[in-house]
C-alpha cells in the first residue's frame, strides 16, 4: 500500500492542520485512503494544535518535581516514558537534548540519507582503529523526539531468539526470548496479521515493500541468493532469520514511523507527561548512592528538577554512560583521571561496547540509471552463518540501491548500486571514556573494530559472499561492472587490505551499561543501577550481548519491557 508519497490524502491533513475538518473525519478520510488506525491516530495527534513538546527555550523551568524522569526521547525513551504515563497515573518529564522532529527529512523515508547531515546529528569520531588502518569513523547519532530513529534506515528486526535466551542464562531473569516475545507482538502492528510469532494492532506499524512497488535490484539480490542455495524467507521475525528476505520495516503510508511518531505522540495527549526539547542532562543529582534528580540546562541555564521515585537514564550507548561517569558513577581510576570524584564504584561502565562490523561492501556500476526506491532505499537483507556451529546467523548481506563506500575508498559512479556485508555477532570489544569532567566535550570512542581473528574471518566471508551475489545471473541485465572491491582484488591478502579500508559502523552501538550479575555488569535484571537508589538504564546500553541484526527494534523493546517492569515495583 506505500507509494512513497508522504501522506495519502494530502487534502484531509491539511484540512486538519487548517481546522477545517475535525478528527473523527480526518480519521474516516485517512482510513478510506488506506492509512492503519494506528497511524492515522498518530498523524492526527501530530497535526493537533494541543499536543506538542515545549523547548525550554519558550517556557520557564517546571517547579517542584515528577515521579520519573526520563532522559532522552530516543528509541527506548520515547516508549518508556510513553508507558509510563499512559499505563499509570505518575506523572513523567522528559528531558530531549535535541528540538522538534517535525522535519520532512525525517519524515519522508527517501530521504533518510540526507538526514545524517542535518543540524540535530552530532557526529562523533572513533579513536584511530588499530585494526582498520588507524582510521578514524564517524558515528552520527540523532538528537530530537524519536532519537535515532529519525535517521536510521528503519530495519525492524527483533533479533534471534538465541540472542535473548543467552541473556537469561546468564542470570538476566524475564529477558528469555519467551518473555521478550510478549512484549515485540504487542507493541507491533504487523500488515500480516497477528500470528503465534507476530502481533497487530500495537502503536509500531511494521510494513514489508508490496509487490508491485520492490526495487528490481533488491528482486534480483533475492533470486541470485536463491540460486546460490539459500532458500527465500517470507519473515526474517518469523519462523527462521536466515535467507534472503523483504525486510520488516517501520513505514507505513510513505511514513517514517519513528518512536516519536508512534509512541509518544499519542501520550503526549496526557497531562501527567510532559516534554521538554532542548534540555540537555548534564549530572545526576544524588544524595549519597541514591539519585534524586537531574541537573540539565534549560535554555542554556543550568537548573535543577527534582524525581519523587526515579530518573531514568535513555540517553543511547554513547551519552548514558557518558552521563553515569559524569555523576561519578563508574571505574574509580578512570573518574580520578579527570578529576571526578568517585560516588558509587562500578568498573563495567563504558566497557563491553559493541556494533555491528559494516563494510563498504561490494559496488557496482549499472548498465542503466538506478530506478529510485520507492522505500528506505535498503529493501532486502539476507542472514547466514558462516559454518553450522554457530548458534546464531552471525553475518548478513543487504542490497542498497546507492553505492555505499568509505571516504578512504571514495567509489564513483554515475549509476551505482551496491551489496553490503555485515559482521553479526562481533567478538571484539571497545570502550568509552572521558576526555574530561566537561559535559561539553566529547567522550573518547573505542569500538577497537576487528581486533579479533573471529570477526576478521567473518567479515572476509560476508564479503565474498556479497561478491557472488552480485556477480549472478539475476544481476545480468543490470549490472555493468564491479567498481569495489574490484578486479585488482584478488588474493586473500588484497582481500584483508580491502576489508581494512571498508571496516565501518553500522551505527549499532550497545552494551556499554550492560546489565546481569557479574562484577561488570551496572545494571540489574530490572535495569536499577547496582549500588544506586532510584536510577535505571533503560536503552540498548543494557544489552550483555549486541543482538542478531538491526538494533532499533530490540532498543525499542526494551523501552516497553522497562516500563512494564517499573510499573510493577512501584
């Protein structure tokens, strides 16, 4: 049903917008055009006059203080902070360090892109990476309602349900694939219908590219695949993840469904949440070991608010615990290097960082100009094991109707197409650390990428198998020739030189907060900080391994379980 076009009754939303029509016919007209209830609910609180976040730049500071504080209105705490407030009566601030989403650059899945290099992403460099040429990686993060996911390509993957039983075997109780399961098929509006493994009918509209309307190139990318032997998949969150499959995206209508949109839009209709932008946190108030507030800036103005039952901490892998080590909460010697005096010692924070291995894949030039997506750009994604004994698919192959490159690789064509490779399940492990006791200052990024022989040869073997997908026979009437790696590229050893020069993010970020039992871990099963009152972590951070596949879909789970699971300790 997604033409690509932004909305499909533009006269019924300006008509709203203008107060011409009132809701119930916005909703009746929206619904004849094709558009879910969710969504069409969702636009409608988007177009109202009466929901809307408050920048501190307009409004004064609150007085007194709320139940919880969430701190970031990303992918997990846009959804924490929209259950809390709609599943109780507790009252709920949230405070954004970006502004508004209300941006057609978000809005519009084509150009998702372009929204990297827009004034709300923030751009944080890696150290120089040791394994990868000592080069330096960007990693652009969001900062606006829906966080990241305003600007990803809006892959909806749960994960394997491996990577979630891991979890509850090593002492994360109520995070098995079983309990996680409950919590994706309600928060999910599937287009297939509801299912044992699939929800309908939840705020998150999840759609797949309709027939008539998928990219040849992705089509072709699936056909080669089959050739090669690996058998279609009619849902990668279905039955099995593995084979060449149309993605489980977040659009619907020709609309990024971002968290923001789908999650705390609705509930910003409630009075007991409120939503500021332009709110940065810098320290977490605490009294002892218990935390009792947050300290932000409210239109550049240092100030104080205070959190009756708790402050939770949404911020993303990078800022969280960024925002932990700032309050002087974390490793003791790292805290005395720039000078913060230690409060609560825990050595795991800003350890165990993880992200999925992206390379610059396989780019090819084409015989005609690449017709444009009528989605995201990213239509097709296939997982594979490099050999049976892994308990998960630990690498992926994805078709992208762009050329994709590093600048140091800097392809060009005037017509490209690319096939991407992807490391899964990465053994190395990064860091992040302070530069200083200055909020302002960036933190230092260490993803250490391929620093293990594992995910060397797992990225190799993503690579050649992206090359023999596109050099098939369903690529015959398409493709011109391969620009990258290239026919200079031939031996093993051109092959590691080649992988060295194309090693990138993903931009998966996890586990830097990682939650579980062990002296590391910094949060529990129910994401309370150890050794901390009143304080959880609530976003992929907490992860103890990075999951099977994109990470939007499991940060937003998280956001709900953790609702679920505050609202039933209070």
């Amino acid at each position: 049903m997604d033409s690509g076009n932004q909305y499909k009754d533009a006269e019924a939303v300006h008509a709203y917008k203008a107060r011409k029509i009132g809701r119930r016919e916005f909703l009746s007209r929206m619904a004849a055009a094709g558009i879910s209830v969710g969504l069409a609910n969702s636009l409608s609180l988007v177009f109202s006059n009466d929901v809307f976040a408050n920048s501190t730049k307009d409004v004064p500071a609150p007085t007194g203080g709320f139940d919880y504080i969430v701190l970031g209105a990303g992918s997990s705490g846009a959804t924490v902070a929209a259950k809390l407030a709609q599943l109780s009566d507790a009252t709920v601030l949230v405070l954004e360090a970006g502004g508004t989403d209300q941006l057609p650059e978000i809005q519009n899945p084509l150009f998702w892109t372009k929204t990297l290099g827009l004034s709300f992403v923030k751009h944080f460099p890696t150290t120089h990476q040791a394994h990868a040429n000592r080069r330096v990686i960007d990693w652009p993060r969001a900062y606006a309602l829906g966080g990241n996911s305003d600007v990803n390509a809006m892959i909806f993957a749960r994960g394997h349900r491996h990577d979630f039983d891991s979890w509850a075997a090593a002492g994360c109780t109520g995070w098995d694939f079983a309990s996680v399961l409950k919590a994706y098929k309600a928060l999910e509006d599937w287009e297939g219908g509801a299912s044992e493994l699939r929800g309908a009918g939840g705020p998150l509209r999840v759609t797949q590219p309709a027939p008539g309307l998928r990219h040849p190139g992705a089509a072709a990318f699936i056909q080669s695949a089959v050739d090669l032997g690996h058998p279609a998949n009619p849902d990668f969150n279905g039955e099995r993840m593995e084979g060449p499959a149309w993605v489980n995206m977040t659009i619907s209508g020709g609309t990024r469904q971002s968290t923001g949109l789908a999650f705390l839009k609705p509930a910003m209709a409630r009075k007991n949440l409120t939503v500021l932008t332009d709110a940065p946190a810098t320290q977490l108030v605490m009294e002892g070991t218990r935390c009792v507030g947050v300290k932000y800036l409210h239109n550049g103005q240092p100030t104080v608010i205070r959190a009756n039952r708790e402050v939770v901490v949404s911020a993303g892998s990078i800022e969280s615990p960024k925002l932990l080590l700032l309050s002087g909460i974390g490793p003791e010697q790292d805290l005395k290097r720039v000078g913060i005096t230690p409060k609560v010692a825990l050595p795991g924070v800003g350890q165990n960082l993880q992200d999925h291995i992206l390379g610059a894949g396989v780019n090819y030039e084409a015989k005609e100009p690449v017709p444009v997506s009528h989605y995201n750009h990213s239509e097709v994604y296939m997982w594979a094991r490099t050999d049976s004994k892994q308990p998960t698919p630990n690498i992926n192959t994805l078709y992208v109707s762009l050329p994709f490159s590093t600048p140091e690789l800097n392809v060009k064509a005037k017509n490209g197409y690319s096939i991407l490779s992807g490391v899964m399940q990465p053994t190395s492990r990064g860091t992040i650390a302070l530069k200083s006791g200055d909020f302002r200052d960036r933190p230092i990024i260490n993803p250490n990428y391929l620093s293990t022989k594992s995910d060397v040869d797992a990225f190799m073997h993503a690579t050649e198998l992206a090359r023999e997908i596109g050099a098939g026979n369903a690529f015959s009437d398409i493709r011109k020739g391969e620009l990258l790696p290239g026919p200079r590229v031939k031996s093993r050893d051109d092959m590691h030189q080649f992988l060295r020069q194309s090693c990138s993010t993903f931009f998966h970020p996890t586990s830097t907060c990682k939650m579980g039992t062990d002296e590391t871990a910094v949060v529990d099963p129910a994401l309370r900080v150890h050794g901390v009152q009143g304080l959880r972590v609530v976003d992929a951070s907490i992860m103890p391994n990075i999951t099977t596949g994109n990470t939007n879909a499991p940060a937003i789970m998280i956001g709900w379980r953790a609702a679920e699971i505050i609202l039933a300790q209070a």
